[in-house]
C-alpha cells in the first residue's frame, strides 16, 4: 500500500499493470476513490501501467486543511509523477479528475501524453450549490447527502438492476472524510477552465454521459469545442459512465489510448 509523503500531504496510490506499458494515470470524482476504476482494471493492466491515486482529501489520503483548489490537486499529480519518476504520462478523470486533466493539459502541458476527460465539465457551478453542499455536510454529515448525490450519478434504471455495484460505490461516498469534501467542494466552486481549454495540445477524448445531470452533455460539448482536434463520445448513462455503462466505456477509452500505437 505505497504512499507518498510530501511536507503538505500524504498520498495513497497503487500501480498495476505491465512492467513496461505506457503510464496511464487514473484520477477519481468528487466522493470516490482509487476503487472507482475499479471496472476498467482488468482491461487496463493488460495494456498499460496504471497509476491509480486518492486524491486528497479522500480514500487513505491525508485530510489537510481546505479549502483545496484544482491547481493543487493537480500539483498533486506531478507531485506523484516526480516521485515514480514518471516523465509523461496518459491522464484519464472523471468529472472532479477531468477538471484536474483540463488543467494539467493546459499548465503541464509537457507531462501529458493523451487525455481522457469523462463526464466533466469547464465550470460546475452556481458557487450557491457547493456552499450549500458544504454547509449540509459540515453541519449533518456524509449521510445527508447521499441519496440526491446517487440519483445525479445512475439512472433510475441503473439503480434498480444494479444494487451491487451501486452500493459499493455509495459506500465510498459515505466513508469519504466530511472535511476532505468540503475541501474537494471548495476547489470544484472555484475553478473556471472555460479559457485555459484553448491553451490544450494533447490529442484528447472527452466522455459524456447522455443522462448526466450533474456535468450535462452540453457542457462536456463545450470541452471538446475548445480543445483543438478533441473528439466526443456520447454514451447511455448517467454521471458514473465507467460503472453504468462499464464495457462501453472501457472499449472507447482503451480504444482511443491505443489507437496508432
Ligand atoms: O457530486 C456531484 O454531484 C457531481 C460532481 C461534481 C464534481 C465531481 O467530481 O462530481
């Protein structure tokens, strides 16, 4: 169970994979974990060598004080990169982690090989919504938010014919530190990349979910609009896309990680 200790943060982290396939790093969604990747896993080691992380504030990562901002979380990552020796890597997020992505393309340009952008989006906001998600789990915890957080990332459909699947991932959501995700919230509230996506020159996928109400189709559009040759996938799901609609998902995103290699 590797950790990397700076003088800020302790970070949780875990490599699988082929001893010698291209780094491709896997970065999680506000109130999940490295396990969230779980379903790509057996597809993805075959071909690559994953670097799976917790991002701050979640998972068995430290819990420093907030608020966070997406830079930091991003300085996270070449944090991690410099400790592996890793000089470039492929980066896949999720929503949170996609932020983390549209940063790290258009600030680390260099450490980027392709990038993945799932279910994402420039600027979630009104600021009102993260203050008063803040503000609900500071003062009655975890719990109060839970159910309006899964009915945003499954269908209905979804959530009824897959109890498993969606009760490991409400686990993760429950078990998540109340100030590491005050903290995540605060850097999501925060963060406007609409303008830093022209200044992106990896060759990028972004994912979008046809059903997802939390980054709608219409905002991960605006990602790629303006980021220069990226291409758009559309899939029939919900916030999750990894884990409701997982093969799909998986094929597309290994599909376009290997496509020339
Ligand atoms: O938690 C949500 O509702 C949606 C979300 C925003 C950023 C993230 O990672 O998830």
């Amino acid at each position: 169970m590797p950790f990397l200790d700076t003088h800020h943060v302790r970070l949780h982290y875990q490599i699988d994979g082929l001893e010698e396939g291209p780094w491709l790093i896997l970065s999680n969604s506000l109130g999940t974990q490295l396990d969230m990747w779980a379903p790509q896993m057996p597809a993805l080691r075959k071909r690559f060598r994953v670097l799976r992380y917790d991002t701050r504030g979640h998972g068995q990562s430290s819990v420093p004080p907030g608020p966070y901002t997406i830079a930091k979380l991003g300085d996270d990552v070449i944090a991690l990169m410099d400790h592996l020796q890793i000089d470039r890597a492929h980066f896949c997020g999720l929503s949170m982690g996609g932020m983390i992505g549209m940063w790290l393309g258009a600030n680390r340009a260099a450490r980027i090989n392709r990038l993945v952008l799932c279910n994402t989006a420039a600027l979630i906001g009104p600021p009102e919504l993260w203050n008063t998600r803040i503000a609900k789990v500071n003062s009655e915890g975890m719990g109060a938010i839970v159910p309006a957080v899964i009915d945003r990332w499954f269908t209905p459909e979804f959530q009824k014919s897959a109890h498993n699947e969606v009760d490991l991932v409400r686990k993760m959501l429950l078990h998540t530190h109340t100030v590491g995700y005050a903290a995540n919230c605060a850097a999501v509230r925060d963060m406007d990349l609409r303008e830093s996506l022209f200044a992106v020159r990896a060759p990028t996928l972004v994912i979008a979910g046809a059903y997802d109400a939390a980054t709608p189709p219409q905002d991960s559009r605006l990602v790629a609009d303006r980021i220069a040759h990226a291409r758009y996938v559309s899939l029939e799901a919900a916030h999750l896309s990894n884990w409701e609609v997982a093969d799909e998902f998986t094929d597309t995103l290994v599909g376009f990680l290997t496509e020339g290699a």
